[in-house]
C-alpha cells in the first residue's frame, strides 16, 4: 500500500536514487491557507545535511506544488507535489548490487518482488518520508484552524534518557539544538555519543515523545478504528522504528488500578481529569486531554564498518557500506514523527465530522 489515510489521505511515490520523491494529497479540506514557507521549513528540519551528526548527503529538499492550491489558499482539490533529487551518488552503493545489508531491507525486497533497486535502498530508504513531511505540513496547516498543535522531540538517544513526563520541560527548547531535545545538558550528551559513535562507523538508536494538544473529545471509534491503534499503526510504519506506546505504555504495569485510573472532575462546567495516565485516550477514542506517545527507533542498519553477511547467491561475503548515512535518525525523525500523528489527527478529525450532524 501506498495510500495512507481515510478521508485525508497521502499516496507517496519516488525512490532515494530516482528523479523525485513525490505525492497526492486528498481530502484536504478547502480554503486552508498554504502557508509554502511553512511547508518548506518543515521539509528543511527533516533535510539531510544540516549538522555534523547527520547525514552528509546535501540536498536542498525544495518543494513543488503542482495542484489544489488557487491565490494561497486548498481548492479541496488534490494537492500534487514533488521535490527533486539532485544529489544522488548512486556509485557509492554498487558494491551493494549483489549483497544484503544485515538487518536492511535488501533481502526482503529482493525475496518478495525478485527484483530490486540497491541504491540508497531505493523505494526502503527514509528518504520517502519527504512526502509524508509535506503532507504533515498541510494537515499541521489545516489543525490550526481548530486549534490543535502537535510537537515532538528526542527524549533518549542510547542509554541518555530524560524523564517520560513531558510536562517537565520546555519544549518550545526542542530547536535549539541538533538533537533536538529540550534539555540542554541532555541534549550536548546525546550528540556527544553519537559523534563518537559516527567515527567509530556506528550507530545508535532511541525514542521520540510526542504530545498533542487541544485535541477535542470524541475522535476515534470502537473496535477496529482506534484512535491509539492508528497513531501506532501510522508511527510503526516509519522507517526504523521498533515500538509505540501511549499513555503510561509499558510503565504502567506495575501500578496498582487506584493509582492509575484518571479520576474525572468538573471544571468550569467541563469534563476533565485528576491526572492523564490514559494519555488522552479511553476506550480507543479521544477524551479531551494531552495525547501523548513514544516511539521507539532502532541503531541505522547501514554500518560504515566491515559486517558479515551473503550475496544473491547464497555466499558468505564481507560488507562494508560506502555512501553518506546517518549515525543516529532521531533528530531528523522528529518532523516525521509529528507529520505522521497530524496526518492522523486530522483525518480522525474529519471521519468524526461524518458520525453526526
């Protein structure tokens, strides 16, 4: 599949190594201000290139709107797009032609379609994920309208964690740095570890914490159509990543049930909660609060080190990757992360549009 989405839905296309990454966004609702600026930004915080512990590969990562928009503002029609590719070294990855990279896509692409392209990892590269940015972009545009903001950031690189309450920091901080974490000390740790890491041809992994809010109640729906099972399904689907959980997640399970139930209240006339270790979902449908979730990335697969591995053939081989690779990708996943959970949002926010009147 390469539709995402209900009624606000993205169709992606492109390889890292081909002429464009691009796609069609449908279901964007009409007389959204397109904010191009914006959109580029966002496109530039996901970019490689832009610090010493990123990738190398230099593109400028421009996008093109091709359709759907008329004098700045969503016809409602679909939104095409493209950003160009202009600087592939596709050389770098002809020692890969014939070999699996460990833990890569190469073997599984190769074993279901028989036949696939080695350079960069082709349609398996993160470099796809510029389409879910622009898309992210728009639907991030449309929320505003309703007064929805979605920010993540590095909440742990390696073994440098920092506390999973969110509610703790500044996030308005998380830009400040490469890493994009909103602790300063934390945040020079992390991109010590993966310096040192870069040099020695490793890599490394971590978790992203994401927090939505003004997220209205009633999003979501019984059984199947979860609010938290398509954040998790739309976050599992991201390059790399390894886990989801919302709320307290895993944590909560040495709680006792009278320490973690959310004690509702009125306040103000409103319905809200003592406390939010639901992570603004019960019952798999919205109730108002904070979302809030982590997402779990794996260390890059591609090493620039020597690994062992087998070719097409079946034969044991030696692997060292060449190419310009990223030896961490948290600080350039944020911006996916938050494009992935907007998209969601506001497609949820759009099917609940159609529940009643």
């Amino acid at each position: 599949m390469n539709t995402f989405g209900n009624i606000f839905t993205l169709t992606t296309f492109g390889e890292s190594h081909g002429e464009a990454i691009g796609g069609v966004v449908d279901g964007m609702p009409a007389g959204i201000e397109i904010d191009l600026d914006f959109i580029q930004s966002e496109l530039n915080r996901r970019r490689p290139g832009q610090s010493s512990i990123t990738t190398s590969r230099q593109e400028e990562d421009v996008v093109e709107l091709l359709s759907g928009v008329f004098e700045g503002r969503s016809t409602g029609c679909p939104i095409g797009f493209v950003v160009r590719n202009t600087n592939q070294h596709s050389q770098d990855y002809e020692n890969m032609r014939e070999l699996f990279r460990p833990s890569h896509a190469d073997y599984t692409y190769s074993y279901k379609y028989g036949h696939r392209d080695h350079r960069g990892g082709g349609r398996s590269s993160a470099r796809i994920t510029i389409s879910r940015v622009v898309a992210g972009a728009l639907a991030k545009l449309a929320l505003r309208q309703v007064d929805i903001q979605i920010q993540a950031y590095t909440s742990q690189v390696g073994d440098i964690r920092l506390d999973r309450d969110y509610r703790k920091y500044d996030l308005s901080l998380t830009e400040t740095n490469a890493v994009r974490c909103p602790d300063p000390t934390k945040a020079e740790e992390m991109a010590q570890l993966i310096t040192q890491l870069k040099a020695e041809g490793d890599t490394i992994g971590g978790v992203i914490t994401c927090v939505v809010k003004g997220c209205p109640a009633g999003l979501g729906n019984p059984e199947f159509d979860k609010l938290h099972a398509a954040l998790g399904a739309a976050m599992l689907s991201i390059n790399a990543v390894k886990g989801f959980e919302y709320g307290e997640g895993f944590d909560g399970v040495t709680a006792r049930g009278s320490e973690q139930n959310d004690v509702f209240v009125s306040r103000e006339g409103q319905v809200d909660t003592l406390t939010n270790h639901s992570g603004g979902i019960q019952g798999g449908i919205s109730n108002g609060q904070d979302i809030y979730f982590r997402v779990a990335f794996k260390p890059v697969a591609t090493l620039l080190r020597e690994q062992d591995t087998i070719d097409i053939h079946g034969n044991a081989a030696k692997l060292t990757a060449k190419g310009r690779h990223d030896p961490c990708v948290l600080p350039r996943a944020v911006p996916i992360v938050e494009s992935m959970a907007a998209m969601t949002i506001l497609d949820y926010y759009l099917l609940n549009k159609t529940t009643k009147l």
